[in-house]
C-alpha cells in the first residue's frame, strides 16, 4: 500500500511527457487520446489540459463529462489511471492560467482564439499499478 498516494503519484505524473485522457463516444464506447502533460495540476485532484474547441473529444466531453486520464512510467513500468468528470472552459481567465509562449503555434490567433480551450479535469478515484500489484484509492 502506497504510504503517501499524493506524492508517488504526483511525481510519477511530474515526470511523464504525454499523457492520455479518455471520453465517452455518443454510441457509448470509451475513446482514448494521447496528449501533451498537463499544464498545471493540483495536488493529484485537477489537472489543466489545452486542447482545440473544434475537437472531437470537447464534442464528447460536452456531451457526457466521465472521463479519466492515465500517466504511464515506461522506465519502472507502472501508471495511474484517475477517473472523473472533465470540464471545457473557454473563459478568458482559465485560458490565460495556462497559456504558454509558443502556443500561438497551435492557435495563432493568441489567447483569444476560439478555437483554444482549456480542459480541466477532476479526479474522484484512481488506480495505481507498480511492482505487479494494483491498488485502488479515492481522492478527496
């Protein structure tokens, strides 16, 4: 059993350069995306994603926001799956939180662009798999 789940998890995900995320699909199926690591995080509760607003998944997550998102640690082989809801937030403020210098490669109208948005997802529970063990744990 993990003795301090915030911090082998937090830096587990703090080393990770891709991540993955996963929404519901309107036929109910889940569908898993790579993406870059999260911009920002919160302890191992709320994690801050950029992504496009014409986006397949923003579709999805408007739609239904179960979602959950998975840090894979290929040197030691283990990973952390955290479930939870997934918010799309166009509002200038959680926009400017994360915005970076060189995103205006992915959106070159700046900070304003409308197709840039921010996910921000909430963890409610996770898993944790390391040493050929898996432990489940609830967030609060």
């Amino acid at each position: 059993m993990m003795r301090d789940p915030e911090k082998t998890i937090g830096n587990l995900i703090d080393k990770q350069k891709v991540s993955f995320i996963a929404s519901i699909s309107e036929d109910g199926f889940p569908n898993m995306k790579a993406m870059l690591a999260p911009r920002k995080r919160e302890g191992i509760k709320v994690f801050y994603f950029t992504t496009n607003t014409s986006s397949v998944r923003v579709t999805q997550y408007r739609k239904n926001s179960n979602a959950s998102i998975y840090f894979y640690d290929k040197r030691f082989f283990r990973g952390v799956m955290l479930i939870g809801k997934m918010e799309v937030l166009e509002d200038a403020s959680s926009k400017e939180l994360i915005w970076q210098e060189g995103d205006t490669k992915y959106y070159p109208e700046g900070v304003t662009d409308p197709d840039y948005c921010v996910l921000r997802f909430t963890a409610h529970k996770g898993r944790y798999y390391a040493n050929f063990h898996s432990e489940t744990f609830h967030i609060s």
